[in-house]
C-alpha cells in the first residue's frame, strides 16, 4: 500500500487488469475484472419483507454466484443475517434475533458472481 489512497487505487486497478469506468470504490460498490468477475459490496439496512428488495450497485451480466452478509455492531449480537439472491440486480437480505423475530439492522454485504 502505498502513501495516498489514489497511488494505491491505480496500481490495485492495473494489477487486476480492471477497467477505470468498472470500479466504483465506494459504499456500495464494485470491481468488475476483464474477465467478467464481478464484486460487489455494500451496508444497508436490512430487508423488512420478502418485498423489500435491495439492488446491487450494478447488476451483474449473468450470475450471482455467492452473496454474504454479518451484523456489524456489538449491539447486534445474537442477530442472525440471510442473504438472498432474487435476480442479476436485486437481493433481500434479513436480520433476525434468537427467537427468530425479522428486526431491521444495519448490515455488511458481499456478493461475486460474473
């Protein structure tokens, strides 16, 4: 890692051969490989429903492979989160206490697929 965020940014780019306008270094966001690869992150507030869709940054070209999700504060403890993929732009993704109850949470996500 070099001294600034931009220095490093460049040659992070150019040693996984990403494409300037595929990378969006941000909160969500996403790094799209030459070869198709696509990473996509994000924090969100959980899903209320099986409704309540949440999109990725940008929808991926064929497949989701893999989606995850976690609590990201101390006070969630016990939570339980589920990541669901519903298609190439939109997933639900749930927070749930021990006993089961749907509670809305501020949630970490990852997804990869292509």
């Amino acid at each position: 890692i070099t001294d600034t965020i931009g220095t490093w940014n460049e040659k992070w780019k150019v040693e996984l051969n990403v494409a300037s306008e595929k990378l969006g270094l941000s909160n969500p966001g996403y790094a799209k490989l030459a070869n198709g690869l696509t990473m996509q992150w994000g924090q969100i507030t959980s899903s209320v429903s099986s409704t309540d869709y949440k999109y990725f940054p940008v929808a991926f070209d064929n497949e989701v492979f893999v989606g995850l999700s976690s609590y990201s504060t101390l006070e969630s403890l016990g939570m339980g989160t589920a990541f669901q993929k519903v298609d190439k732009s939109r997933f639900l993704l749930s927070c749930r206490l021990a006993n089961g109850n749907l509670v809305q949470g501020h949630v970490p996500w990852i997804a990869i697929g292509f």
